[in-house]
C-alpha cells in the first residue's frame, strides 16, 4: 500500500493566490452579520403580522427601509460565499462550476428583487 | 500524475461510524444553517415584493408566511441564521487567536446551541 495522496501531488505546484482573499472577506462579511442578522429578523418580525397598509407604512419610513435593505445586501452575499465554499468542497468539474454560477445569479436576483420591492415602497 | 495510486490508500474514517462530537456538529451545522437561510431569504423577499405589489398578492403571501407551516419555516430560519451568526462569530474569535482549545470549542458549540435557542425565543415573544 502506497501513501502518495491528492495533497502530495498538488504541493509544490503554488496556492490558487485566493484564498487569504476569500478568508479576509467571510472575516468582514461574518462581523457584519453581528449588527445585521438581529436588525433583520427584528424588523421583518416586527414588520410581520400587520395588515398591508402597515406594511407599507412601516417600510415607507427611512430607517426601516435603509437598514432592511442594507443587511438583505450583506447576509445574502454572506450566505452566497458560504454556500460556495460548500460547493467548492463538494461538487466538482463542470458540475462545481455550473452550480457556482447558479447560486451566484440566484443571490444576485434576490438582492435585486428585494430592493426593488423596498425601493418601490418607500418611495 | 493525476492518476498515481488512486484509490490504494488508507482512508480516513467514514462520517457514519466517525464519533459526532460538539466540534464537528455545530461546524456542519453552521454550513447547513448557512444554505438553509439563503434558501429561505426567498420567503422574506416574496413577501417583500408581494407588499409591494398588490393587495391581493400580499394576502396570498402573508396568508401562507403566518400560517402554522410558514411560521415553523420562519422560526427554524430564525434560529438557523442567528446560530450561522454565533458560529460565524466563534471563527472570528478563532481567527483573532482567542479560545483556540478543544474544550472551550466543545463549550462555544453547546453556547451557540443555547444562545441560538434563547434568541429565537426572545424574537418570537417581542414581535
């Protein structure tokens, strides 16, 4: 029985040069979501539970409407890298890339429908 | 090079028979939370646009997220994404150089647990 594994082939070959980058981001994006994770789920359950015109009127309100759209940018983007760090680890070749980009448009489309619908009601 | 001696190794021990411990469950737990919520960021964000939209639309929306199935949905989002914050939270402190011993990982993931659980709770009585 030989012990010569993936990792010893690949050393010696160089880093992919992304990772400390990929590292630093999820460091940013995890801070974050102390601050925002608590202001989302606390105004959408505050929000929740009105009739639609308390909807409207609660989202019309700056504050509201800014912060509910701030930390939809942040946690999504956040929830993006780390599902595709899971992909990463889990799904290869063309399959790997195919649902990288998948769930890159899926959060994308997300964050553009959700601030339309906020821009649309605040202003 | 790519095939030399491909699958004539020692492997390491199966996830099945491997012993769950605190560490390794609350680490897959926090990628699981991870997916779950952006998955259930569609829930937050058709209800959005449902208001935005039309009365009737936002009955349909609202109906279905204030019904028992889409509360249960919502509260397991809600604690999903507040222990994705806290384990997100334990790598920070972990990146920083702080508690990086097995024991007080083993305490940071019952914590989070906790904590988690205490959040959802508090949420679910104030609003």
């Amino acid at each position: 029985m030989r012990y010569l594994t993936d990792r010893k082939r690949a050393s010696g070959l160089g880093s992919g040069r992304e990772g400390t980058h990929h590292h630093w981001q999820m460091m940013v994006s995890s801070i974050l979501l102390v601050p925002l994770v608590p202001i989302l789920v606390m105004l959408f359950g505050g929000a929740l539970g009105g009739t639609h015109e308390e909807v409207l009127a609660y989202f019309s309100r700056p504050i509201p409407a800014i912060l509910m759209g701030l930390s939809l940018i942040v946690i999504v983007v956040h929830l993006m890298r780390e599902t595709h760090a899971a992909i990463e680890d889990y799904v290869h070749g063309t399959a790997g890339k195919l649902t990288l980009i998948a769930t890159t448009a899926f959060s994308y489309t997300i964050i553009a429908a959700g601030l339309f619908a906020i821009a649309r009601i605040a202003l | 090079m790519a095939d030399v001696n491909r699958g004539n190794r020692p492997l390491s021990p199966h996830l099945q028979i491997y012993r769950p411990q605190w560490t390794s469950i609350s680490s897959i737990m926090v990628r699981i939370t991870g997916i779950g919520c952006l998955l259930a960021s569609v829930l937050v964000v058709a209800w959005l646009l449902a208001a935005a939209s039309s009365e009737a639309a936002f009955a349909v929306v609202d109906g279905f997220l204030r019904s028992v199935l889409g509360t249960l949905i919502l509260t397991a989002a809600t604690w999903g994404i507040f222990y994705h914050m806290l384990g997100r939270l334990r790598h920070v402190l972990w990146d920083f150089g702080y508690l990086v011993r097995v024991e007080v990982s083993e305490d940071m993931a019952k914590g989070m647990f906790i904590l988690a659980t205490l959040l959802t709770i508090f949420v679910l009585v104030v609003t």
